[in-house]
C-alpha cells in the first residue's frame, strides 16, 4: 500500500507492517495505525509514521542505547492489551524530540510494542523517570532531522 506522508512523500508500506496502539498514544488518541520507519541517515533513529496522519511522524529510539540503566516499571497488568507470550517479546521504544536547547527522550512514557502480533501501546512508568531527559550532548548517533 501506498502512504503519502508530510515529512517522507510518498512511502510503501506492506500490510502486516502496520503496528495497531489500541488507545491510540497521548496526545494522539486519534491515532491507532502506525508504521514504524528507518531513518536513512541515522541507524540509531527510527520514525513511527501515522496510517490516520500523515503529518504526524514521531522520531523514537531505544533508551538503553543512551541511557543504559533505563529499565521500564509498569504494573504487568498494563502490557495485557499487547498478548506478549513472554516479557521479552516486548520492545521499548521512547519518543525523542529536539528543541533549541537539546534533544530530549520521554522517559517516563515509554512505547512498547509486541513486534509478532504488531501491537503497541503507549504506558507510563510508574518509577521517577522525567517526561524530557535532556542529553548531554546531542551523540553523533542522534542527529535529528526532527
């Protein structure tokens, strides 16, 4: 199928790509169909494309990749909608922004995804973990063209 996005054109897209957030994210509640996409330039970088927006494109990285101790804390009960046959099928993900100052990760709501059964769902972590964890210096790995 073919996706018309604001920030890539036009993109194909199989089917069985397309990653279902039940409730839809924070913010976005709208939004339940989603894809996630490579950056081309950065492997470190992925964007996770709206089916419903097409101007909606958020960019996400693993956490552990710059900051290694993030462990993520919910009630189990929170990952039920995701079927995952066992803790480790889950994949977390957080939505990486870019400001004047810094780019910052939301670490305190994490997306985790069941890549088998292409679910998602957007949760919030029950530890102390700050919504724009600033790094330090913008890592050569994460260049945004955000």
């Amino acid at each position: 199928m073919k996706l018309e996005t604001t920030r890539f054109g036009s993109v194909s897209v199989e089917t069985d790509d397309i990653l279902t957030f039940v409730g839809g994210m924070l913010g976005l509640e709208d939004c339940h169909h989603w894809v996630l996409l490579a950056d081309v330039r950065n492997t470190a970088l992925g964007w996770l494309q709206s089916i419903n927006r097409p101007e909606v494109a958020l960019a996400v990285v693993s956490p552990r990749r710059f900051v290694p101790e993030y462990q993520l804390r919910v009630p189990r009960e929170e990952l039920d909608p995701l079927r995952l046959g066992k803790i480790d099928d889950a994949h977390v993900l957080v939505i990486a922004s870019k400001n004047q100052q810094a780019i910052t990760l939301n670490l305190k709501a994490p997306l985790v995804i069941n890549l088998d059964r292409r679910l998602g769902r957007q949760v919030v972590h029950s530890g102390d973990q700050p919504l724009q964890h600033v790094l330090d210096s913008a890592p050569s790995a994460l260049k945004m063209s955000a």
